[in-house]
C-alpha cells in the first residue's frame, strides 16, 4: 500500500512534465509554419539576398531540427526570432 502513496507523486510530475510539451509543441508549430510562410514571400518580394534572410533561414532551418527532436521550447524561440529576421529583411535592414 505504502508503494503506491509514493508512485503517486512521480506520477503526478510526469504528466505535468508530458503537458509541457505538448503546449509548445502546437507553438513550434505554428511559429515554424508563420516563418516558412513569410520566408517565401520575402523571397517571393526580392529579399532573399540579404543578411537578415540568410540568418532567418538559418534559425528556421535548426527550430525545424529541434522539432524533430522533440525540443519544443528551443524551436518556437528560433522560429520566433527567425521572424524577426525576416521582418528585417523585408525593411532592407
């Protein structure tokens, strides 16, 4: 009886721990998904040649990594500041 009073609380942690990742996981997603879209119109708009585009596809290219991986948080924070490049890019900045 004893051994399941105390399986209880790693039980508890770990699915709190499996919540955690699903969240970021829809956010990697949609960051990743919004960045691709808005490389191909800063592509499409003439910019492809510019520092900040070359820096975004490469945060692009290593969120898409991380996702594969199962590195949720990393991979929204890259794709997040890849957007940012690309906003960059696109102000010929």
């Amino acid at each position: 009886m004893r051994i399941h009073w105390l399986c209880l609380p790693l039980v508890a942690v770990m699915m709190v721990g499996c919540a955690g990742k699903t969240s970021y996981r829809n956010d990697c997603a949609q960051e990743l998904d919004a960045a691709w879209k808005e490389l191909d119109l800063a592509k499409a708009e003439g910019f492809a040649g510019t520092v900040s585009y070359s820096k975004a596809l490469t945060l692009i290219t290593g969120a898409k990594t991380q996702q594969q991986f199962e590195a949720y948080a990393g991979c929204t924070r890259k794709a997040q500041k890849a957007r940012f490049y690309i906003r960059e890019s696109r102000a010929g900045r």
